[in-house]
C-alpha cells in the first residue's frame, strides 16, 4: 500500500551539491517528502526520510531570501525549501510537524476530527455554511486590517465570525459560536493570520478559535496575503506596483519563443490590475508584467501545439492589445481559483 499524499505543490529547493536553488514538484508522503523536476515525471529526483527529522522554520540561513525553511535528517543533512509567501510556507510546515510527530508516536497521518472532538451534531453541514460565509453579499465581510505594522488582505476578526453565526441565527449563543467555528478552522474552512490566531491553532486550549477582534481569520481561497507596511515615504513605486496583491502562487508558463514550459512565481494585483511574473528561485525584479485590465481569461481543455498532458489544467489570458499566455495550473481547483481571481482584477478601472 502506496504512503498517503498529504500535501503537494512547487517549491524552491536549494541543491546539495551546487547550492543552486530551482522549483520543484514537492509531495509530502506521510513517511517522507519526495521532489520532481516536473510534475508529470513518474520518479522522484530524491527522497527525504522524515523519521527522525527535525523542522526549523522560519530558516534565516539565506539573508534576502524570505519564508524558507529546512529539514534535517538522522543523518545531519540538511535540506532547504522556500515557499513563495508566509501562508504557503506554514502550510507546509504545519503538515511536516504533524507528519514527523505521528511517525514518533505510531501513529496515522490524519486531519483533526472535529466531529469526535467537539461532539459536532451531524445535522450541521459545515461545507454548506461555509458558502453561506463566502456570500458576497449576506456573507462574512472580508477586510484589509493592519496589526504590528503589518497589513492584512482579505481577511476577518474572529469576533466578526461570531457575531456573524448568531445574526445568521446559525447558532444560539458566542459559547455555540466558538465550538461551530472551531469546527470551522479544524475542517480548513478557515485558516489563521496572525501570531494571535496562531498560536490559538497550535496550543492546547479547548476552543483552538478565538472569539477576538485581535484574531484574524481569511478564507483558504480568498487570495489573503500579509505584507510589511513599510514606513519609509521616499519610496516612489511603479504605478503598476500600487495594486493591493490579491493572490500569488507559482504557476507554469510558456514561452512566447521557444514554447517551453517554467514555473513562475506569480503576484496578481489589483486597481491597477496587473500580473507580474518572477524566477521563483530567486530575484527581487518581475521578469514580466501582464496588464490585465479589459483581458479575456479562459480555460484551455487542450494545447494549441498539440502535445497532450495527462492533467493539463490549462488557461489563457488575452491581453486588451491581443497578446496570448498560456499557463498551467497544478489541479483544476487551482485553475478556476486564478481564473476567477484574474476576472475580479480585469474589471477594475485602471
């Protein structure tokens, strides 16, 4: 029986021998973590055994290089991986702990049942409330909120989540509330920003959410990303660069020359819309930009060159001045989610 895939995606790994960092194909087993060179090869370029290993993060090992992190063997090697933004990395990291620690216990790698720990009654439906919650209109407000000089998109208070259960009259009481949204975060519906909210996660309290206006709470799919506010007001930035960064990931790409095919980290960013494309192994400067206002986005269910991938999960941005990229998302899920989002920031006035 084939180990349990928990996690997935690219990241950027530093090589052993050359010390040069490139993406890769990582999947989290729940015995150890293999890397690709692409994702659709059938063969692992290397395997990392996680009995025994240690995680540190965040790793500060690389001065410039951001939301890095390393795992070290029973054998003392050392192995780096950079994620390309904080959630994605404690993502990752929150699953490697977990892995490591059920190893050490004898146990199965699994999500927290809520039901069992709460004592959930099964007639709530929580994927239902959920998109209750997401409801545009009648839904839980999402916010751009600023704590310890950092900036917070698209996300939400933990009262506010509360307070938005009994108004919904989803619950009776705050005490009803906190056992519904903690049910919420353990099933991933949503997902912590912020050391308060953390911390709550990761410790041993009976309630891991908390009904705070300090706790701040996002959507897994909403685009949330926390950035710096930086203080510094002699800094002049490119009009392209003003834009509230809405969602960011790697992504393939293909050339416009050679029609070959590279991960690239990509940044969206809204009013003014624009997509911005960078080396995910490294580089402050985008290597592109694609001006998204009065684009067209679509799916591709084939490629123009003919070459057929099992899982192509490909899309189209046309440019108002009819310029064509192709790229490739890693599951369909992943590709409606940038398409959608890509939409939302081509319909914004600039």
């Amino acid at each position: 029986m084939e180990p349990k895939r928990i996690r997935e995606g690219y990241l950027v790994k530093k090589g052993s021998v050359f010390n040069t960092w490139k993406a890769m194909w990582v999947v989290l087993l729940e015995d150890g973590i293999e890397f690709y060179k692409k994702k659709s090869d059938n063969s692992p370029k290397g395997m990392i055994p996680l009995k025994g290993s240690t995680l540190t993060s965040p790793c500060q090992d690389f001065g410039k290089r951001m939301f890095v992190f390393k795992i070290t063997t029973t054998k003392q090697q050392d192995h780096f991986f950079q994620a390309a933004f904080l959630e994605e990395r404690d993502a990752w990291v929150r699953d490697i702990k977990k892995a490591i620690k059920c190893i050490e216990g004898g146990q199965k790698f699994a999500r927290r049942s809520t039901r069992r720990s709460i004592r959930l009654p099964e007639t709530i439906d929580l994927g239902a409330l959920y998109l209750s919650m997401k409801d545009t209109e009648k839904g839980v407000k999402e916010l751009n909120l600023e704590k310890d000089k950092k900036i917070f998109n698209h996300c939400f208070t933990g009262n506010c989540v509360i307070d938005w259960l009994l108004s919904n009259k989803s619950v009776r009481n705050r005490q009803e509330g906190l056992m519904i949204a903690s049910s919420l975060l353990n099933e991933g519906y949503l997902q912590p920003a912020g050391d308060l909210s953390k911390n709550a996660v990761d410790g041993i309290a009976e309630n891991p959410f908390l009904d705070n206006p300090d706790a701040f709470y996002y959507f897994p799919d909403s685009g949330f990303f926390c950035e710096e506010n930086s203080s510094d007001d002699d800094v002049i930035l490119k009009e392209e660069f003003r834009g509230v960064i809405i969602k960011q990931g790697c992504l393939l790409k293909q050339g416009h020359r050679r029609k070959n095919w590279k991960v690239r980290k990509f940044v969206l960013r809204e009013d003014p819309a624009y997509l911005h494309y960078y080396d995910p192994a490294g580089g402050e400067d985008p290597l592109g930009a694609i001006h998204l206002r009065g684009c067209v986005v679509t799916s591709v269910e084939s490629n123009p060159d003919g070459k057929k991938n099992e899982e192509e999960n490909l899309f189209e941005i046309i440019t108002a001045d009819e310029i064509h990229y192709l790229l490739q998302a890693a599951t369909p899920k992943e590709r409606t989610e940038w398409i959608k989002a890509i939409q939302v920031a081509s319909r914004t006035r600039k």
